[in-house]
C-alpha cells in the first residue's frame, strides 16, 4: 500500500527582539507569510530576565488584526485605549480586536517569561470593525498520548476553545514532560503550521518523517488527515491551522492592510496623535513611534 506525499516545508525561525525581549520568529519568513489566518508567530523566551531587563513595549496601534498571547511562564500587563487593564498568568489568552484601530502597552512582571505572541489578520467584513479585548482564565485541556493539550482556539475531538475567531482556525499548544507519542487528527481542509517551541519532535505526514529541532515550524500544505508526533524527550508544540486565507494582506509594523497606501495613513495618523487609535492610560513611559511610511506607496 503506497502513503501519499503531501505538500511540506521545514521554516527555520529568525532571531529578533520585542521591548528588549529576544525573541524567534517563525511568521512572517520570506517563504511563509501565512498560516490560515494566523499572520505573526513570534515565540519568546524561556528566558530569565533581570529586572533591568524586563521585557516593556510602550504604547503601540494595530489595524486590522487581533492580537493573541498565549502565556506558558510568568506574567505580562496588558493595558489599552478601551480603558482595560489585564494581568496575563500561565495557561491564559490575551485576545485583542485591533479591527479599524487601538493601541495598547505590555509589560513584563516576573522575572521568568515564556510565550507565543500570534497575530490573526481579520477578514476584510470584520477588519474596518470596533475594537475589542477579551481575556481568557481557562481553557480545555485534552489529553493526547503522552501529550497535555491546552486548546487555543476552534476545535479539537469533542473539545470546544472559548476563543472567538472571525475565519475557521486551530490554535492548540501540546506539551510533554518526556517521551511521547500521538496521532494528531488534522482537517483537510486546513494548512497547518507545527512550530517547536522546547526540545525536538519527530513529525510523520504521509509517508515522510521530519525531525524537528526547537525554533523550527513545520508547514503542512492541506491535504493530509493525521500527523503523527513523538518526541524522545521534554518538548512543546504548537499546532497553528486554518483554511489558507483568501485575501491577500500587506503587514507592514504594527499594521495590517491592504494597500501601502493605507498602510501610510495609518502610520501618519499614529505618529500626529489622529485617528481611530485613542490613548492608553497608566503605562509609564514614551508611546512607541512608526517607522517612516514613504516607500509604503510603492507596495500592494
Ligand atoms: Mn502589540
């Protein structure tokens, strides 16, 4: 019996820094920009950080996404232009609606950090929206082979996550204290993106085998019904899917759009105080500025 071969690409994250943060990120790389929906992953710590070192992103806009931080260790102080002010613990979900704008600050407040920091472009019916900020103190948990799941979003078997989306999407971080195995049941449908976060993982799509080291995100073109996990040792994954997004998006800093133009009159109107982004009330320190626009005109 022959195992079909299905589309897949092995994505090595790059190194970057967030309000001082070292961070590595698997999206946007010049070979994906996308996941489903999912348009940035960015993958922080476990870091140590001394208190001089305390990770502190000032004032900052979005359009046309959601923010979504999923904390694993240590704590992290949201505020923003609604007016909320939220502690983020372990096993949580930060979810913020920029849609036609908001700004917001985050501060780290332990010493320990370790999170996935995903942004979710919105469909252009949702993208000129109110924002919005929701927080989520729990979410289903599953048990997967040797794996603990917490479910992000969408769904999983039975299971239901409490975190709305605006386009179909699977959010689920599994994690292993040591040797594991599990099928993971894919839809179809779907692209996926399985992105190491600790240790190694070996990943069978069809006929092939992938092993794959911590930073590395593995893109499964859709197609296949199951991947089989096993890891020899301590490791965590995050599983990130959703039907590849039909719209084509321009990211561009803090901003998702569709035209560089558009792109420039947000970056303009942040920088002179205009627009739909308000005020964030309480964070001690200077509002980040947007890099120069000029060359956006000639893009999308
Ligand atoms: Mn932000």
């Amino acid at each position: 019996m022959s195992t079909p071969l299905f589309r897949v690409e092995r994505i090595a994250s790059h190194a970057s820094s967030v309000g001082g943060l070292p961070i590595t990120r698997a999206l946007p790389t010049a070979s994906r920009r996308m996941v489903g929906a999912w348009c940035f992953a960015d993958h922080a710590g476990p870091a140590d950080l001394s208190p001089e070192r305390r990770m502190k992103v000032g004032p900052h806009p979005h359009t046309g996404l959601q923010t979504f931080s999923w904390m694993i260790e240590g704590e992290i102080l949201h505020r923003d232009s609604l007016g909320s002010e939220q502690m983020l613990r372990p096993g949580q979900v930060n979810l913020m609606t920029a849609g036609r704008g908001i700004s917001h600050s985050e501060e780290s407040q332990t010493e320990r950090l370790h999170l996935a920091q995903l942004w979710i472009a919105l469909p252009d019916a949702a993208r000129h929206g109110p924002p919005a900020f929701e927080h989520f103190a729990t979410l289903p948990r599953l048990k997967l082979g040797g794996f603990t799941a917490a479910l992000l979003t969408g769904c999983y078997a039975d299971a239901r996550s409490p975190v709305p989306t605006h386009t179909p999407l699977l959010g689920m971080d599994l994690a292993s204290a040591g040797a594991a195995s599990t099928t993971l049941t894919l839809d179809p449908s779907f692209e996926h993106g399985l992105m190491v976060l600790e240790g190694a993982l070996e990943v069978a799509v069809g006929a092939e085998t992938y092993s794959l080291a911590t930073g590395e995100l593995l893109y499964v073109a859709p197609g296949p019904e199951a991947a089989k996990l096993h890891c020899d040792a301590a490791a965590r994954l995050l599983v990130l899917g959703g039907p590849p997004f039909p719209e084509s998006i321009l990211l561009w800093w803090n901003f998702v759009g569709r035209s560089g133009e558009e792109i420039a009159r947000y970056a303009l109107d942040w920088n002179a105080g205009r627009g739909d982004f308000g005020h964030v009330e309480g964070f001690d320190g200077p509002r980040l500025v947007a890099p120069d626009p000029s060359g956006l005109r000639l893009r999308g």
